[in-house]
C-alpha cells in the first residue's frame, strides 16, 4: 500500500457543498460496497480509496487504485455513472477507522462528496440491512428492511438517494411522478421501506439511515413483463352442444343432396 502525501482540493464552493461525514457500522467477518460519486469532468482521473492513517489530516494510506483488488478491498470505476465503489471483504475490528473515496486532479486529490467515511467494525452492528441488493420491475414495487440496535430506538428513520442525498422520512408517503415511497418503523428494531411505481430512473444506489448511521443498498430495476392478450372463451353448455350437433348434421344433408341432384343430371 502507498503512502501519500495529499492536498483536498475543493471543486466547488463551500457555500455550495456542505462537508459532512458518513459513519457505517458494520459486522465483524461481513463484507460491504460504498458507492463514491464524482465530478463527470473527471471521468478520466484516477480514483483511490484511502485509509486515513490519523497522523495528520491531509496523510492517506491508499489501500486500493479503481479497477483493483490489494488484500480484501476492490475498487470498480463505473464512468458512465460517473461513480465508482469500494468493496472491503471480511471485515475485522481492525479495519476500524476513517476512510476516504479520493480522484487524483492532476497530482492533487480530490476528497469525493468533502465527505469522509468512518467505518466502525463490531460483532453487532447499530444498523443494517437484510439484503445489500435488491431488484425490481419497472411499474412493480420492491421492499428494504433496515435493523438497528436500541440505542436508535427514538432517532429518525430516513431512506435517502446517494447520489444527490435527497431523503424520504419514517411516517411520511412521498410520491414523485409514479413512484411512492413509504417507511415505517416498528419502533422496537427494524424499519422498512416500500418503494412502488418503480421506473428505470430510480436504480441506484441508496442509503438507510438513522441518527448518525448510514448503510448502502443498491437498487436495480429491470423492464416490465411483456403484456399478454386476454384469451376469450365460450363456456360449453349442453344447448350449445345440441345447436352445433344441429348445424353440422344440416351441413351434412345439404351435401347429399347436392351429389343427388348431379346423378340425376348425369342420368
């Protein structure tokens, strides 16, 4: 792993970009996958993800480049989404610790999001979710169940989009377009959400939240069954099989009785 001396630089304002930090609590002997955003204009930068070793603020270990895997951590650049993701395998309590998705601009980095990432590694964790990935047709619905410990019994519940952090809040129904989106808390350990009307636009990734706990999920939604055609069908009656009879015995006798006619003709 490489050690780096490294700059933050700021893309934008920061009047206009809030820097804020994401915490994860994660299971021992667990895996996860981060989804990092970038700037489209540096599509063709490279990407790292760093630990930050705490000795000063601008110190990185970077533990892995994009399209790598070092030891237990890939990185994936995915450019026409213009993000790129960190999975970090069979996680120990040592992993423990703050982490940054960072793109190289240049010779300085870039701190993706001014967001850093500290992950807490512990045999229970304080918040999760059942499935990591779920999937859904277009116009169907799809279901996310997050658990948390006790100690966020009573803090807000929120299921938000990464990758402009627009959240939906516990005990209130959105609906954007055709999609709704409803969360419920059960209010003892876990909280749901149910998202319905689902189109192409709403795959992604996605984050349940509480209190100061996050989480991905990633979400993925796949074409609408082709429509069928309704088959018609005409019960059969015993009236209905006695008219049928009918009709094809006065079909018959009509034929006879043409090839009687050309007989006599003939004759």
């Amino acid at each position: 792993m490489d050690c780096l001396l490294m700059f933050i630089f700021f893309i934008s304002s920061i009047e206009s970009r809030r820097w804020s930090e994401r915490q994860l609590s994660l299971q021992t002997g667990g895996n996860v996958t981060i989804p990092c955003h970038y700037d489209m204009k540096y599509i063709q930068h490279k990407k790292y993800w760093c630990y930050d070793a705490g000795a000063d603020f601008n110190y990185c270990t970077i533990q892995a480049y994009e399209n790598t895997t070092q030891d237990r951590v890939t990185v994936t650049d995915y450019p026409a989404q213009s993000l790129f993701t960190v999975t970090m395998r069979d996680l120990q309590s040592g992993d423990t610790g703050m982490y940054w998705c960072a793109v190289e601009i240049g010779g300085i980095f870039q701190l993706d999001e001014k967001e850093d990432i500290y992950i807490t590694v512990k045999s229970v964790p304080d918040l999760s979710v059942v499935e990591s990935s779920v999937s859904g047709q277009e116009g169907g619905n799809v279901s996310v169940q997050c658990p948390y410990s006790a100690g966020y019994q009573n803090e807000q519940k929120q299921w938000c989009r990464s990758k402009d952090w627009s959240c939906y809040t516990v005990g209130r129904a959105d609906t954007s377009q055709n999609l709704a989106v409803q969360i419920s808390d059960d209010r003892r350990r876990s909280f749901s959400v149910e998202m319905s009307g689902l189109q192409k636009s709403d795959a992604g990734w996605y984050w349940c939240k509480t209190g100061d706990l996050q989480v991905p999920v990633h979400l993925s939604v796949s074409d609408a069954p082709p429509a069928t055609k309704a088959v018609t069908t005409v019960p059969v009656t015993e009236e209905t099989s006695i008219s049928e009879a009918t009709s094809s015995m006065t079909t018959v006798l009509q034929l006879l009785l043409q090839i009687q006619n050309q007989q006599q003709i003939c004759e």
